[in-house]
C-alpha cells in the first residue's frame, strides 16, 4: 500500500513536423538503475483538431502499440484534446534510453480496450480494483444521513485486500467523534493503464468549529496494470483547530532552520484503521529503522537498515511510525512488511509511505518546548499490535494530506 513512487527520469518532450499530430516521449536513466513496470506520464496541449480522446495510440520504438490512457483532460471547443495528462506503464534498463510516439488519431476514432490483467467489478456497494498480483475491495455508491451518525457505523473507504495468493484479508474502519452526514464513492478511471476510485465522507460541523471548511474525509485509491501496489492518497481536516494548525512562520529563512522543530510522535484522537491481520495471520515483521525502544522489536543498528523481529501479540501496543524521511528517532521505518517467517510460500503485505513532497503535515499547540517553530511527523501512519490477536496500520486525519 501506498500514501506512488518519484522516479528519476529525464523526459524529453518535442513535436514532429507531419501531417498527423505525433509527440515523442523520451525516457531516460540518468542514475544508473533498472526501472521496471513503472507508471509513468507526461502533459499535453496539443492545437484544436489535432488530438482526440478515442484516437490516441502510443508506440514502442519497435512500432508495438503500448496501453495508453488519458487523465485530467479538458477538451476544445471541437471535441478534441486541448490538455491532458498522458499515462503508461515503462520499463527502462539501467543507463538507456526509451521513445514512446503518440499521435492523436481521428475524429470519431473509438479508444482501445488492451488485453491486460487490470480489472474492475463492481459488487453490491463495493468495487474491487485488481490486477493478477493484487486486489482492493473500495466503496462505492452515495448515501446522507438526515441525522448524523457514528464514523465507525459507516462502511468504509478501503475495506479488504486481496493477496497474491488469491486469499482476502483485511477491515477498514474509522476512530472519530465526528458524526458522519454523507459519503459519496465512485470509480472515476477505468482504463487500461490504471483504474481509480474517488471517496469522500461530510461530517457535521461542531460547536465552535474554527477552520473555514466543515469536516471531511477523502480518499484516492488507484491499482495499475502489472503491478503489485495500490496507491492511496488522503486528504482531511477532522483534528481540533486548535491543536492542529497550518504551520506559520516568519519568513522562508525561519522556515529552513531544522533546528527549530521537535519531532512530535502521539496518539491521534481521527484515524483512519486497516487491519491487516484476519486470514493471512502474519507473525513476523521487516523494517528499516534506525533505533528502537524496546529489543523485541529488533536491533538498534544506530544506522538505518533492515531490521526483523517476531510480531508479539502480547498486549495493545505502539510497534513502529512510518516515514521515508528519517532522522534517527526511536520506533521509526521507512516501511512496514508483514509475513509468516515459516511459510515459504508466505504472502507479505508492505505498507510503503511515498511522496512524501505532497504530504502536508499540521503544527501541533502548545509547543513542547516553546521555543520551537514546529512539531513534526504529526500525520506519520503508525502500526500496532494487540492481543485479540491483531495488526493494524492507523492514519491520522487531522489536517493536511
């Protein structure tokens, strides 16, 4: 699971002189690494009349059609392109370089269905978005509730995941006091190249509730063709104003003064919960972390690398926070993976925070010191354990994304 992963090409786009409509889109490997079913895409603008949304095709160097989708499109007056975000999935040997050719068809043209394993099927209020490697059952349909009710009463965002085994496991639910007034879910791309589904809850506004927007939810839920991920993006605003605050400095410089924030690891009051426990019953876990607090949750290695230690289920418990950008502090990884250390044919389940850049991370008041301009790693995915027994990842939703 994913909160998609940055990489390093070089795109180089230019327009071809010929009497259809054609861009060439160069892929590069600057940094020496093997790329591999990597989805990628590049932004067009093409002239009135030039490119149509059932007549774009893309071809490999070797002339093969490459599956192809269209995302963010907004069209001319005459139908045709006039933006658009172009999708497709790439792999790319180290140090080479890879030319993709679109052009933009004809009028009238029908889109392309390709023979891939990326499948949407839409069930009695749920969708199950999935390739041949993995599977997400998500909400789907629209619901208000006249009188507000409990979060944990409504069906959630995310609700099972479907391993490479073909075994389903997983729970999705909510941990607020906010009363929820509404959701709607829909899938909003089903193409060849991806498939997404849209989600979004309203709450009812407290008393006193201080932010200019009311309560919400979303979530963002995209599975591509071949591969074993599913993206996951979150927006919401459910913390207490006034603990949870954009963060405000005096200038760019006061800004960049790493010294100036302490990390502020706590128990957020909104989660979003997935279980991920139930039938796959994993016993150990894999991390890479710096430090740790207790020695049941592997070595403090005092530099950031694997780490491996037996899932307890002992007691409710705090095992990791999840976060890309490490700095050394206890308890925290780069990522979690969950597996059965005697099963060699075990599924593993990894939760892989990513994009971190577009993350958008509150303040937290008071400052604890007070001398400090900020508290961080306030919306970092925590994993716990408990006795029942169970794994569970919980996301906070206070503000930010």
């Amino acid at each position: 699971m994913s909160r998609a992963p940055a990489v390093a090409f070089l795109l180089v786009l230019c327009a071809l002189p010929a009497m259809a409509w054609e861009q060439v889109f160069t892929l590069r490997d600057v940094v020496g690494h093997e790329w591999r079913d990597e989805l990628v895409h590049w932004d067009i603008a093409p002239p009135a009349g030039a490119c149509w949304p059932g007549g774009v095709r893309l071809r490999n160097e070797a002339g093969r059609m490459a599956p192809v989708q269209l995302a963010e499109v907004s069209l001319h007056p005459d139908g045709s392109v006039a933006q658009a975000q172009v999708w497709c999935l790439a792999s790319l040997p180290a140090n080479s370089t890879l030319r993709y050719t679109l052009t933009g068809g004809a009028q009238g043209n029908q889109a392309l269905r390709y023979r891939t394993d990326l499948t949407t099927t839409r069930e009695e209020g749920t969708a199950v978005l999935g390739t041949a490697q993995v599977a997400v059952r998500v909400l789907l349909g629209q619901r208000t509730f006249p009188t507000p009710v409990a979060a944990d009463e409504v069906p959630a965002p995310l609700q099972a995941v479907r391993l490479r085994g073909g075994a389903w496991t997983g729970r999705g639910w909510f941990e607020t006091g906010h009363r929820c007034t509404g959701y709607t879910a829909e899938l909003t791309a089903e193409g060849s190249v991806f498939a997404t589904a849209d989600i979004r809850y309203d709450f009812a506004t407290p008393a006193g509730w201080a932010r200019p927007e009311a309560p919400f939810y979303e979530m963002t839920v995209r599975v591509a063709v071949g591969q074993e991920i599913a993206y996951v993006t979150e927006s919401y605003n459910l913390g207490d104003p006034a603990v949870y605050q954009v963060p405000k400095f005096r200038d760019e410089r006061q800004e960049m003064l790493w010294d100036w924030w302490s990390w502020r690891p706590h128990e957020a009051p909104d989660n979003f919960c997935l279980s991920l426990y139930g039938p796959f019953q994993p016993t150990h876990a894999r991390t890479v972390s710096h430090t740790v607090s207790t020695p049941d949750k592997g070595k403090s290695l005092h530099f950031y690398g694997e780490n491996e230690y037996p899932l307890q289920f002992a007691a409710d418990r705090f095992e990791f926070a999840l976060n890309p950008w490490g700095r050394g502090e206890p308890d925290q990884s780069m990522y979690y993976i969950a597996y059965r250390a005697e099963d060699p044919a075990s599924d593993i389940i990894a939760i892989l925070p990513s994009m971190t850049s577009r993350w958008r991370n509150p303040d937290m008041l008071p400052h604890e010191p007070t001398f400090i301009r900020q508290h961080t790693d306030t919306n970092d995915l925590r994993v716990y354990t408990s006795a029942k027994p169970d794994l569970y990842m919980r996301a906070p939703l206070s503000l930010g994304r």
